[in-house]
C-alpha cells in the first residue's frame, strides 16, 4: 500500500507522465492513486500515528526484558523493508532516465497561474496571510496595491504570472467561481490537436465518484458555465497567445479543506500518453456564509462581520455576580491557522468525503481539539503545577498555540482550560468559513452519571465527602464554562432546529487521571465518543427536546440539572438525608460578545443569551440583579437579529431520549403532582413553572433521576440567608456574614456550619481557609448573624489560580429537623495592565507600547513575565522581567513594527510566581 504522504521512498503509483514547473517530463508506470495534499506539512511526525515506543523509523527505542525475540524480527522486519524500498527507488530511477529522453508531441506546460491575491479579494478571503506571496513584505503598501479587483474581466492576462519559485495559496470559499490561467510553452493550444484538462483531487485516496477528484476539460468554445452551480463547471474566458484563461466554479457542497491541482496534457489519438503537470500552489476551500446555497449561510452582514470576520472577541470569565470579558486574538487569518485546521481534521480520523458537511467537520474539530496521549490540539489542566507547559491564563490569542503544535511535531501543547478550548475552537471554525462564537454559561453542572442533577456530599461534620459515599461520584458545578456555538442549518434533524449549534471541545477533567498510562492507540480515529460534544441545536435544548442528536442531554444538564445536598443520617434507611439549597441553580447566566460592540475599559459589549437556551422568565431575574453596564444591556441582548430570525414553531412532542417510553408531563401535570410544592421556588428564585416542566420532562427519559425529583419538604420556621459578598481585592480582608432569624412562636436550637475554601474554577477544592461552627439559640422572633473573618495573611499562600473562594454554610433545626445548605462563590479583584501607545503608528514604523501597573500586595513578585499579542501589530511575544517590589509601579517599554492597517487590538498579560493574570487591552489605529 502506498504512503498517503506521498513519501519519495514509497513504492511508485504513477504511470502518467510527471513534469516539474520546468518543463522536464518523467515517466513512470503505475497506476496514480492521488495525491495527500499536504504539502509542507505532509512530513509532520504527527500525522503518521506511532505510538511512544517506537522511534521515528518504526523501531523499538525500548527493548522491554523478555521481548528480545519480538525486538530481532521487528529489526529484521525494518531491515527488509528499507532494502527493499531502496532497490525499488534505483529501479524508478533507471526507469525515469530511460523515459525522459522519449518524444513526445504533448503540449507543455509552462506554468499555472491562480491568481490569489485577485481570486481572495472576490471571494472575502484577502485577510488570510496564506494569500500573500512568499517574500513579500505582509501588509505593506506595495503589497496591498498589487491587489486588484477581478471585476474587469480583460484584466486577467495582463496580470503577472509568477516567476519566482515559491508556491503561493490560493484560499477560496464554495459556492463562487474563481479564475485562473494556464501558460504553455513551445507551440500554442491547438483544440483540434491537443486535449487539456485540469484535474483537482482532495484527500489521500481521491476518487470521481466520492467528490474527492473533478476532471475538467478546457473546451475553447464554452463560454458559460453549463453544469453550476449544483456541480464543479470550467468556462473559457480568453486565449492570448501562449496564455489560456478560465473560470471555475466551486459548487456549495464542496468537500473543505485543501485541494491540489494538476494539469493534463494529450493528443487526440486514441491512446496516447497523458503528461501531468502538478501545479505547486495549495488551493484551500472554505465554507461560504455569503452564498445561499451554503449550510452555513447567515443572511446579515453585521453578523457575518463579527462571526467570520472579527478576529479579536472576548471570552467571559468570572462568576455570575461579577462576570468579566477575557480580550483574545482569534487570529483566524494568521499564515498558521489553516494549516493547522487542515492537520487537525487528518488527525480527527473523518473521512475525506464527509468534510463537506459542516456538522461532521465540527464535530470531528470538537473531538481533536482537546489532545491526549499524544494526539490533538491542547492538553486539558485544572489544577496542580504548569510547569512542564504554558499556564492556560498566560495565553492571549490562539496563533501562539497553533505555532507550538505545528512546529512540535503537531503534538498536544500544554496547556489550556474550558475558556481556551472555546476561544480556540472559534478561531478554527472561523478559519474554515463557519460563523462561530464563544458563549460562557455560569455556574455550570458537570453531570458525569447522566442523573441530570449534581449530587454533593457531606459527613455528619458538615465536611464534603469528595467522591460520595462510594468514591466514585465526580458530579461538579463549575463556577462558568465556555464552549463554542457554530451557526448552520441543520440539514439532519426536522425544521426548526437550524441557527446556533453547540460545539463543547473541553475534555472532562476526570478523563486525563483516569487514563493516565493508557495505551495510546486508544484515541484512534473516532475511537473515543466520549470527546464529542455537539453539535447540539440550542433550539432543542431550549424547548427541552433533548433526544436529537448530537449529546444534547449532556448540554441539557449543564444549563438545567438540579443541585442536590445530602448529609449522613444514621436514621435513614441509605445512610444520607436530602438537604434543601438555597437559591443556587445552574445556568444562572449564559453570555457572549454583542456583535458590533466593542469595549476594551469595562464589559458594556456584553450579551445575555439565556434566553435561547432557557424561557425568558427566566432571564428577567438576572438582568434584575445586574448592576453597572449589565443591566441595561441584558434587554437588549432579548431582541437580537437572530433571535428576531429564530423559527417559532408550535411546541412539539418531545422526542424521548433513547430507550425511555414515558409521556410528556404539562404544566397541569406539574400542579396536581404530589412532589410539587411552591414553597420551594418563591417568586424570586428564577426557577419558573416552564423550567420544572422542560427539567422533568427530560429527567422522566432518565430512569435513574427520577427519584431526585420525587421528594418533598416540610414547612420551615427558621429563615437563613448566606449574605452575597461585595468586591473583594486581592490581598484585602473579607467577611462571610450568615443571617438567621426565628420566625416561629418558639425556641429554637441552630447547629451551624460556616466556612471558606479556595477553589479551581471547576469547584474542585484546594485548600481551607476558614471554618466557624457554632449552636444558637433564637427566642420567637429574634435574629443572629455568624460571621467568619479571613485575613490576607491566612489565605496569601492558599489561593490558587484565578482567586476563587467558595463559601458554604449549613445549619439544622434540633426542634423540627429542619435542615438547610447554601453555596456561593466570588473571585478576588484583581488590578488591571495598563498599556499606553505612544505616537501615531503606521504600517512598518517602530511604536512603542508601555505596559503599566502597581503591585498590590505586600509581598516581592518573583519570575516575572510579560505576554503580548496584537492581530497585525505583533505576533505573540514572552518577555521575561525583574522582580517587582511590593507596592511599586512598574512600567514596561516593547517595540513594535504594525503590519497590517485598521482598528487593531494589543492584547497584554502579567504573570509572576505571587500573582498571576494580570491583563489588558488596548486599541490602536494603524495607518497605512
């Protein structure tokens, strides 16, 4: 079998006859199978899978005892191989210098012309840095003029052809033609003599009948286009002398990704020898949302500029009480970005023939994205020491990432988090023509046993039991997680379901120590579903449809599932008693970036979009809650363009998840069952009639979560409030307050837990800062107020990461039994970098960028770094600096040499052993 790669030592499968752009036939006599199309990035020793134990020429590089014989005849197997391979090649040698010197009357080939840089402005792909030439100065003014509009048709031969060496890309999207030009030598085309035909093949094995191979034949008399748009067509346009000009159109099923172009010549005699020209130029196919035809078609040009077209955005982080936007440079147009998507869906194992479907293609991208044992795009941490890799917050754009994984033999780089795997992702669907955006759901379920609830539990101390009472429960609430929405119609699923589609690429935490010395070859081409996550239509998950594909019960939960607190109680028959929760539900808040807001000072571009995955009644409490910019934007995010556009149809059945057999509860249904109980949702808790119905209607198709919802509560006399805290900033003191009161006619005794933990974002604990236990008692009416106070010097060295700290309080009633749990999280304030641009910068003139701010702690800051990246301004850049003292104001000096002209963003970050995540923006206006 040959190589797909293509490889000089693989056995020869050409017997066509081969010519360089110099004109030097070759002849060799087998059969053509195709060609990988992979071009410079055809030798990555991450594309052949091996696994760790062999070197790079398949053999053992560890002899392991007792396997000395398996050790000989693998060396006598590599032995053979290699001698043999190499009389082969001295064959093909001789045969190709006895062959060459044979006449032929074959018309030759001089050179083929694509055009890029002309085809890219047509087609909206000029922004791509693969698009300029090899040598040329990107983004100067010479280059920019050198880009002329197609529109003017007689202008195509008079066009320079290229005559140095180096291979320029053409990047073109589906569902539009493209010109190019074919230059022979010698003698001029002669139809009644001569046969020309351009043959484009995609993938390893290209084959007509699977779209992976289009013959073409140049046909001097056609001069419209006969077969488009369904189908691949070629018109004339000019013949001038030795020159031959033509315009192909692309049908919008195309098959995306990397193309090759060769170019046959022969006579009209029946069985003459067909020479090929092999054009060096990659030619890239894109999905088009500009066409119509195409799945991925978004029909507004606002949208389209900030999906497809935007590559700065943000990514939010924080915590519902105080979100914030993480700037980051997609840099989906950067001369890495294609490459490595084009590698990425070779590893992903998707077949050639199917990556014309946006859905498989995202699908596949969702699945390789995360890298583990070797094989992806990112390796996944959450906690623990980084070391060994890149801190997921030091990054701030996704060219960087892309650039390590290319240059390292496309292995996994270390690291990233949910936040980074969504930025990431939006930049590779970006990067192949699908609208795309990151989205953040705070306080986020990971329900991992499909019970859709997360199940917490607690010793009779009121301590968490990690692990359940079994060890084995990895259930978790996150305080947010991101993950992409790709926009297309849903050509596979009934109508109504087409627009926002989610894509979640982060792995889940527990898979990297449950598989830690696992055998490599376990993350073959799609053997691992447990990666895949979507694309799952939000539409469905909004209206509680959770049986369509893809892993929509799995995004269902993470916006929808119940939070459950049971305690150990000896008194019960399994040990445990179920705790109510106060106020605490997942899915508190889902947000994005606004399209065409842009705000580098606060978060005023911000967008909620809760209500496309849940009822609007529930959306109305938070934007009640938000304060500053939030407040009034979150209305606005309520009457969006695409949401104005989303299909209204009348409610449906439900179609069940598999296996279940169970009617569809209504909202009569939810008032006459016994288990309903109003008390337990007051009017304020933000958990509506409607978002019973759709959670127990998805929760009747799971068996084991039945009982979860099959419970009541008795009436309560005591109230608890666990008081919401303010902005706290880093290295100042706080306060965790508990507020009881007895609204009973009677005494009551009040056992109470307080306490405060550093935590991961993903709610896994660190370390405790604090703890106040107490038992009081309330006369009729009266009111106490516990309170925990945690001083910089008790938790300096306990934070971890992005200063998280989770607060939980418990408390239980002696008299009643009443019992009551509560939970809520805030996050450290942070100072921000200020960065200051000096003069007016222009394309190719020095700027100078200062990167400012005051250490807030008492503390010296050691090994210290900083990051910056700006889209066209400079690529990502580690700078390492001096130790900062405490309370000084540091100012830090970069130059810089802008690239590119426009509204640019600079991007900065600050890192030191002490204190981490220091970031900032700043727009810069670049003339030409």
């Amino acid at each position: 079998m040959s190589s797909p790669l293509n490889q000089s030592g693989s056995p020869g499968m050409l017997r066509r006859s081969m010519m360089n752009h110099q004109g030097s036939p070759t002849m060799l006599r087998h059969s053509m199978s195709g060609n990988s199309g992979l071009n410079n990035l055809a030798n990555s020793s991450g594309f052949p899978r091996r696994t760790n134990e062999q070197d790079g020429m398949g053999n053992n590089a560890v002899v392991r005892s007792g396997s000395n014989n398996a050790a000989y005849r693998a060396s006598l197997v590599s032995h053979y191989a290699e001698d043999l391979d190499r009389r082969r090649r001295a064959e093909r040698a001789l045969e190709e210098k006895l062959t060459d010197g044979m006449p032929s009357d074959n018309l030759k080939i001089d050179s083929v012309e694509l055009f890029a840089r002309d085809n890219a402005r047509e087609h909206r792909t000029d922004r791509y840095e693969v698009v300029l030439d090899c040598g040329r100065d990107i983004g100067s003014s010479s280059t920019m003029a050198r880009s002329r509009s197609m529109t003017n048709m007689a202008s195509v031969n008079s066009m320079d052809y290229h005559s140095s060496s180096s291979a320029s890309t053409a990047v073109l999207r589906r569902g539009q033609p493209f010109f190019m030009a074919v230059r022979v030598k010698d003698r001029n085309f002669d139809p009644r003599r001569d046969v020309l035909r351009a043959v484009f093949t995609f993938g390893p094995n290209p084959q007509v009948t699977k779209g992976s191979k289009v013959v073409l034949p140049f046909r001097m008399n056609q001069r419209e286009f006969t077969r488009a748009p369904q189908k691949w067509d070629m018109r004339m346009h000019q013949q001038e002398g030795f020159n031959i000009s033509c315009q192909v159109h692309i049908p919008a099923n195309a098959l995306v990704g990397l193309w090759r172009l060769n170019i046959e010549t022969t006579t009209t005699t029946p069985g003459a020898r067909i020479d090929e020209f092999r054009c060096k130029d990659d030619i890239y196919v894109l999905f088009n949302p500009f066409c119509r035809e195409d799945s991925v078609y978004l029909d507004d040009e606002e949208l389209r500029r900030e999906y497809l077209m935007n590559d700065t955005g943000k990514v939010f982080v924080g915590t519902h009480h105080r979100p914030k936007g993480r700037r980051w440079i997609y840099g989906q147009f950067s001369d890495v970005a294609l490459p490595a998507a084009q590698l990425l869906l070779g590893q992903s194992g998707l077949n050639p023939t199917e990556r014309g479907n946006p859905v498989q293609v995202v699908r596949a991208i969702a699945s390789i994205i995360n890298g583990n044992e070797g094989f992806g795009l990112l390796e996944g941490k959450w906690e623990g020491s980084f070391e060994d890799g890149v801190c997921p917050w030091v990054w701030t754009g996704s060219s960087k990432i892309f650039e390590h994984y290319l240059r390292n033999g496309s292995k996994p780089v270390k690291y990233g988090q949910c936040w980074v795997f969504a930025a990431v992702a939006t930049s590779i669907f970006r990067a192949l023509g699908i609208p795309s955006r990151p989205v953040t759901n705070f306080v986020s379920a990971r329900d991992t046993n499909h019970t859709l609830s997360v199940d917490k539990y607690f010793d009779v101390f009121g301590d968490e039991m990690k692990g359940g009472p079994d060890g084995d429960n990895q259930d978790a609430v996150w305080n947010f997680h991101a993950w992409t929405e790709v926009w297309m119609s849903r050509l596979d699923l009934q109508s109504g379901y087409n627009g926002w589609q989610a894509v979640d690429p982060t792995p889940p935490p527990q898979y990297r120590q449950n598989n830690t010395g696992a055998d490599p070859k376990s993350r073959g081409p799609l053997a691992v579903e447990g990666f895949r996550r979507g694309p799952s239509s939000v539409e469905s998950v909004r209206r509680g449809e959770i049986g369509f594909s893809f892993d929509t019960p799995y995004l269902f939960a993470e916006i929808n599932a119940e939070v459950n607190h049971f305690q150990e109680d000896e008194t019960s028959h399994w040990g445990f008693k179920k705790i109510p929760v106060n106020n605490y539900q997942v899915g508190r808040m889902i947000l994005t970036k606004r399209p065409g807001a842009d705000d580098d000072v606060s978060d005023a571009d911000v967008e909620d979009i809760t209500g496309l995955y849940k009822t609007l009644d529930n959306t109305s409490r938070y934007q009640k809650q938000s304060d500053g910019c939030f407040s009034s934007l979150f209305n606005q995010g309520m009457t969006s363009p695409y949401m104005e556009r989303r299909d209204r149809e009348r409610e449906r059945d439900m179609i069940q998840y598999p296996g279940a057999s169970v009617r569809r509860l209504s909202a009569v249904d939810i008032a006459r069952k016994p288990w309903y109980d109003e008390s337990r949702y007051p009017a304020d808790s933000g958990n509506t009639a409607a978002d019973r119905m759709l959670a127990m209607n998805a929760a009747r198709s799971v068996e084991r979560s039945q009982p979860i919802f099959d419970s009541r509560t008795s009436n309560d006399d005591v109230q608890f409030d666990l008081v919401e805290q303010e902005k706290v900033a880093w290295g100042q003191p706080f306060n965790v307050q508990l507020l009881i009161q007895n609204r009973s006619q009677e005494t009551r005794t009040i056992t109470t837990y307080l306490c405060a933990n550093s935590v991961y974002y993903t709610g896994v604990t660190a370390r405790r800062l604090g703890r106040n236990d107490r038992q009081v008692v309330l006369q009729p009416g009266s009111r106490e107020t516990l309170q925990l106070r945690i001083s910089w010097e008790e938790y300096r060295e306990r934070v971890v990461d992005y200063g998280y700290i989770k607060v939980f309080a418990m408390a239980s009633v002696q008299e009643t039994k009443q019992s009551w749990s509560a939970e809520d999280d805030f996050q450290l304030e942070k100072p921000k970098l200020d960065i200051q641009v000096r003069g007016n910068p222009q394309i190719g003139q020095e700027c100078f960028a200062t990167f400012s701010f005051m250490n807030p702690v008492s503390v010296t800051l050691t090994e210290c770094e900083f990051t910056f990246e700006g889209s066209g301004l400079v690529r990502a850049q580690a700078v390492k600096y001096r130790d900062v003292k405490p309370g000084e104001m540091i100012n830090f000096v970069q130059k810089f040499l802008p690239r590119f002209s426009g509204e640019r963003k600079l991007v900065g970050t600050f890192n030191s052993r002490e204190l981490g995540d220091i970031i900032g923006c700043r727009p810069i206006h670049v003339r030409e």
